[in-house]
C-alpha cells in the first residue's frame, strides 16, 4: 500500500471515530462554529508544515508504532474531550483532518508541490 492511501485511510478511521463523537452527542453543530474551524485548519497547516520544512517529523511518521501512537493519541483525545465537555476540541481536530484531505488532494492532484527543503 502506498503512503498516501494508507494516511489517508488512518485519517478517515480517526476522522469517522471523532464525527461519531459528535453525532452521538448531538454536538455535530459545532461544526459550523466559525473559530472551531480556524482553530482546526490553523493546527493541521502547523503540523503539515513540519512534514515539509527540514524537520524528523516526515522520517518519524515512517515508523509504524508513531502512526499507531497518533491515531490512539487522536482518537483518546477525543474521547476524554467528550468527558470534559471540550467538545469544541473534537469538532476542530475534525476540521484538522478536512484540512489534510484537501492538502492529500491538491498534492495528489498535482495542484499543489511541496517546496524541496
């Protein structure tokens, strides 16, 4: 499986378990919340932006147990949001991952290169 098929399926599981959060809460309109999606699409560009820029974090996610940290660190931050009631956080880290799928999509597409650090 290629590295983009197989982020993008990692993204989804991780995606489907936070949406099901919300939507089991009755929180999915949080989504529609102005500063949730900023806070959301400003996180997903500051980590994306280590995976570009002359950083370890592009070799990092190479390792399988980083991968498999990240979707149970993401998937456990989301379940203890909904614990404390920071919902808001839940409906953003969603907005994150949106934001991924579009970078996947332009960078798939063709419609978007990386700068070569």
């Amino acid at each position: 499986m290629d590295t983009w098929t197989r982020d993008a399926l990692l993204a989804t599981a991780s995606g489907g378990a936070l949406l099901a959060s919300l939507a089991i809460t009755e929180s999915l309109s949080l989504l529609g919340r102005p500063a949730v999606a900023v806070a959301g699409v400003a996180a997903a560009l500051a980590v994306e932006t280590l995976f570009v820029a002359d950083t370890p974090a592009a070799e990092l996610w190479e390792r399988a147990p980083v991968r498999t940290a990240s979707v149970l660190l993401i998937v456990g931050a989301g379940a203890l949001a909904v614990r404390a009631g920071g919902l808001w956080l839940v409906a953003a880290a969603c907005w994150g991952l949106a934001t991924y799928f579009v970078l996947l999509g332009l960078l798939v597409t063709g419609l978007w290169r990386p700068a070569e650090s």
